[in-house]
C-alpha cells in the first residue's frame, strides 16, 4: 500500500491524554500454535459501535462523517478517548491507540468496535495488546487496509473471527451496506459472494489470450486458474501480509482460501511482495485458493518499462496451479464488500464465485 501521499498537512486537533499503562505482550516465538477460533455475536440495531483510530488520526470532520454513517445503520456510536490526538501521521502514541483497543474490547457497554480509517501504524500496537482479554471479550472487530495488521494479531494470538470491511471513513453505498449487513447483522447458512450486482468500477478482460488492464470496463471476476477449493479465509492488504511475514504475528496459509488486495503500488512492488509470499513454502505455495480483489492504482506509469499489474499476478500466481480469481468486489475501491477473516469457505473459481460454508457471525 503506497503510503507516500496520505499524509495531509493538517493541524493537531487535540492533546495527548494521559498514558494508563501497559507492557508489551510475550510471544513463545513466530507462527506459534492457533488458539481455538471464537466467532463473536452478530450487531444488531441499536448496538453500541466503538470508532477508534488504530492507525493514522482522522479530522474533525472525518469523525462527524463517520458518526453519521454508522448511526445511518441503525447504531449508537462511542468513540476513544484518543480520537482526535495527533501524533505526526498517527492517531496518537502506540501505546494511547493500543490502549483504546483493549480498553473497547473491556467495555461490556461496546458491542463492535470498527476503524476510523486506515493509513499507517497497526503494526506498530501488536505489542501492546492483551490479547488474553480480547479472546475472553470477543465481539466484531471491522477494517482493512491497514488495519490487516491487527485482524492478523486478533486471529492469530486470541483465535477471533475479525471483519475485512468498510471503516468510517467508507463509502456506504447499496453494495457495501448491503454486504456489511449479510456478515455482520443478517448472518446467512451460505453466503454468496459474486460481482453480480456490481457497477462498473475495475475489472481485468481477457484478449488474445492474455489478461489486460481496463481501467473503464464494467467489474467482472476473472479466472487465472480453475478449479475448487474449500478452507478458512485470511488475507488482506498485500504490503501489510507482506510486512508481517516472519514475525510474530505471522499466520502460516496451508490449506487456506486466501484474499489479497493492495492500492497505489507500482507493478514490480507487488511482484516483490507476492514473490515474498511465494519463497515460503508455508504461505501461497500452501493456499488451497486464493481470491483477488481490486488492486486499485497498481499500473506502472511508463507502460514500455514494466509489465503490467494483469501479466504480474498472472506470472506469479498460474504457476501454482491452485483456483485463482480477480476482482471480487473489495479494498480500496467504494463498493466494498466485508470478508469474515477466519470463517470456512468455497472458492469456485471456475464459476467466479466465493460462497461462505459457516455462519460468519454468532
């Protein structure tokens, strides 16, 4: 995820409130047993949303667009006590944004707890967080983009399903509503996800046998590799999976669908991060599928000295010979459909199609 342009040049909206304490987590090495999955309960109207702003600071503004959209869906909204501090591009120190997450996961009055926004500094609270807490106080955690850092730590250190969804500063049109509302309110047996019901917005054509980028073209699924394939969704943004690997926070891929969107990143920056998850032979070369969203702004500028975003993913992933598709409806595009991180699935990608064998909430 390019983070050279997002930060703005805005003044800090309010002061550091006072530190309550906390000690970095322990950790008995990387990629360490999974704690027992727990799929917290479905929102429901009326519930009590905690906004909090794990990584970098939103305006005054944003905050008032983002009551506004969640209070739209029907919910009571609480934010952190931290929502306005700034500290350079973060929404405060490390430790008053990992502090905000464990004091939100305590509250028995906040029922879902969704980001402000993306942008840069997830990574840095993993430490923090009391994640024995979190497993002993689940309920929906929602984000994407950056926030892939802590749907990583939620699942992997604490066993939660977490949310790979809109945040407050989302556009919350009919599809990204609609499908917020199938995961985390409406919870179906079987839930369906195609590019059916889509507008146009990004979509790869196939022409002369090979794929091509166009940019204005109605969205439509595109099969790189056919074929079937069941197991738990993980993923998310490519250049946060890719930052993970190696720690802690790591989660091995064997036998997962995995999905994987990324924006504003030149070609041959995510053929270096997909090749990085290629070199461990437990991460794509032990997926049993995996599902591509939209990777928005990902061509090079100067066509004649790159390949393009199409023959990367097509060059790095046909080759391992497990269902691939393109272009699911999600990341950073506006309709942006919500993936339960660690609920079972089916990916068929012959017939373009994701549909989840659990219920993705309680």
């Amino acid at each position: 995820m390019h983070r050279r342009k997002f930060i703005s040049n805005l003044s800090a909206s309010a002061s550091a409130l006072p530190f309550l304490g906390l000690k970095p987590t322990k950790s008995d090495g990387h990629l360490h047993a999974m704690a027992e999955k727990i799929i917290p309960e479905r929102l429901q109207p009326g519930d009590t949303i905690g906004l909090l702003t794990p990584a970098t600071y939103l305006t005054e503004e944003q905050l008032r667009n983002a009551v506004t959209a969640l209070e739209n869906l029907g919910f009571k909204v609480r934010y952190s006590p931290n929502m306005l501090v700034r500290k350079g591009y973060l929404g405060g120190t490390d430790k008053q944004r990992a502090e905000d997450i464990n004091q939100m996961f305590a509250d028995e009055e906040i029922d879902g707890i969704m980001c402000g926004r993306g942008g840069y500094g997830s990574g840095r609270i993993l430490p923090y967080l009391d994640f024995d807490m979190i497993r002993n106080n689940p309920k929906p955690f929602i984000g994407f983009s950056d926030i892939t850092a802590l749907l990583y730590g939620f699942y992997g250190q604490a066993g939660l399903v977490c949310y790979h969804g809109p945040m407050g500063t989302s556009d919350y049109n009919e599809i990204t509503t609609s499908y917020f509302k199938k995961v985390l309110m409406e919870p179906q047996n079987q839930l369906v996800y195609d590019n059916q019901e889509i507008k146009p917005v990004l979509g790869l054509d196939v022409e002369e046998g090979e794929l091509e980028v166009e940019m204005a073209s109605p969205t439509q699924m595109i099969t790189l590799t056919p074929g079937q394939a069941e197991g738990e969704l993980i993923g998310g943004n490519l250049s946060l999976m890719s930052m993970l690997a190696g720690t802690q926070y790591d989660l091995d891929m064997q036998e997962k669908l995995v999905f994987i969107e990324e924006v504003g990143e030149a070609p041959y920056r995510i053929d270096r991060m997909l090749t990085q998850l290629l070199l461990d032979k437990n991460k794509l070369p032990a997926a049993a599928g995996i599902v591509l969203g939209v990777f928005n702004a990902c061509e090079a500028e100067d066509e004649d000295d790159s390949l393009s975003l199409a023959q990367v993913l097509q060059d790095r992933l046909a080759g391992l010979n497990i269902p691939v598709i393109y272009g699911l409806s999600f990341g950073h595009i506006k309709q942006n459909m919500t993936l339960p991180f660690g609920i079972n699935a089916r990916l068929d990608a012959s017939e373009k199609k994701l549909t989840l064998l659990e219920k993705p909430v309680a």
